[in-house]
C-alpha cells in the first residue's frame, strides 16, 4: 500500500498573515494503515495545534483492536461507532491537558477546549474493508477498479451541504453524538484520500457538470482522484506531484489551506 499525503497553507491565509491550520497523519499498522487530516477553526488562535491533536488522537484510538479482514459486517460498523466516541472523548483530553499545562493560563482559558477547535476525517484501511469516521466538514473518497477497467471514484464521506448550520468541531457541545462514520466491504477496493474542506474546489464537481440534478450532492472529479492514484503508482508514492497540484492556480480559489492524505493499493 502506497501511503502520501501533503499540506499548502492556503492563499487567504498568507494574505492575512495566519499560519496553517491543517495537519495530516497516517499510522502503519502492518496490512492496515490509519489515515487522518484535520482542519483547524480559522477563527481560534490556537486550532492549529488543535488539528495535529486531532490527528494524534485518531491514529492513536484507530490503532485499537482493529477488526480481522475475515471479521463480520457488524463487528465492523460497532468498532467504528465505537471508535468515533473515543476520538471525541481522547482529543477533548489532550485539549483540556494542553490548556490547563500551557504557562500563565488561568482557570477559565485551560477549561476553553474551543480554541483548540479542530474537524477531523479519519479512516482505517485493511482491505477489503475501509472505516471512515468524521466529525465536521473533512471529506472521504474510496477509489475502485474492476481488472481491465477504468478506476472509479465514489464519495463516501462528503462535506455538509453548503447554506446549513456551521461545521461541528470535535471541541463543540455534543460532539460525540454528531460523529459521521461508514464502514465498506469492497473486494475491488484500489485506494482511500481524505481530504479537509479547502479542497472541495479542486476535487468535487457540481452535480450538473454531470447532468445530475443539484440535490444529488457533490460529485468526485475523477480527474483529480484517479489522476492523483495513477501518479502515486508511477512513482512510488513521491508526494511531490499532490504538493504541486495543491499549490496551483484552480487551488488557489479557495484561499483556504489544503490537505490531501491517500493510501493507494499499489497491485493494479
């Protein structure tokens, strides 16, 4: 398995003189591989270190009694639920930690969880099977190919529909009841990307593009995913073409940072 990934701070963020706020980072588990990406709030000073706590505690928790590829279809979906309420619970630990041990905090500022607000999408690749877990707006993609095939592109995990109620955050009240998970059996699987929400504009098409109507949702641009997993098997998983895809023109639209983290099966 081919596993790369890669952060851009964003234009808008360069612009406004504010560091990245993404973080990435994958666990090798042998045969399985834990993948996260997590988006810091851009309007809380400290979600910067709040996303690499998030992606900390997510390779940390998912490396926990993963299921047997051999295993049931419910064992799977209860260890992913399951999963989801202990991210919530380690990264609100290691915030309330982290506040109440920074130096000259006071007694209000070390119990502010909220400005380590952080999303997160993680998932737990041992094929056939693939478990995502999400809280907020970081987004999912599972890549398949029949044998002579083209590869294909599916969303499993997609960003909230856009004009609803803002992005919940691992820190927001009732977090551990707003976790997002799916678990897929897939003999075809050929690769899992996570992505954070910066790069909906470079990676999801509109539906109409398509000719699906608007309800249907966003729609993964095969250009992008399959390109992106046909470039990581040509190289042996040098990061550096995702780096420049990131950091080109249409990127540049969003103005936010953007990471993209994959785990590619290099057998096709």
């Amino acid at each position: 398995m081919i596993v790369a990934g890669a952060v851009v701070q964003g234009t808008g963020h360069l612009a406004a003189g504010r560091g990245c706020q993404d973080a990435f980072k994958a666990a090798d588990l042998g045969g399985a591989v834990v993948l996260a990406v997590a988006d810091g709030a851009g309007s809380r000073e400290r979600s910067a270190l709040g996303a690499h706590l998030a992606v900390d505690a997510a390779c940390r928790v998912l490396a926990e009694g993963v299921p047997a590829a051999e295993d049931a279809p419910e064992v799977w979906t209860a260890w992913a639920a399951a999963g989801g309420a202990r991210l919530v619970a380690e990264y609100l630990g290691a915030a309330q930690a982290v506040l109440g041990a920074t130096a000259g905090a006071t007694a209000g500022e070390a119990a502010d969880v909220g400005a380590l607000a952080a999303t997160v999408a993680a998932a737990v690749v041992r094929p056939p099977w693939v478990a995502v877990v999400s809280v907020g707006d970081c987004f999912g993609t599972v890549l398949t190919r029949q044998a002579g095939a083209a590869e294909r592109c599916h969303l499993v995990m997609p960003p909230p529909a856009p004009g609803g109620p803002g992005p919940v955050f691992l820190s927001s009240p009732g977090a551990a009841l707003q976790v997002r998970t799916f678990v897929v059996w897939e003999p075809e699987l050929s690769g899992v990307v996570l992505a954070t929400d910066g790069c909906a504009a470079l990676s999801l098409d509109h539906p109409e593009v398509h000719g699906l109507p608007p309800e249907a949702g966003p729609v993964p641009a095969t250009r992008f995913f399959c390109g992106l997993a046909a470039t990581l098997r040509a190289n042996g998983g040098d990061a550096e073409p995702l780096r420049a895809l990131l950091s080109g023109p249409a990127a540049a639209r969003t103005g936010d940072d953007l990471t993209v983290l994959c785990a590619v099966l290099d057998g096709w």
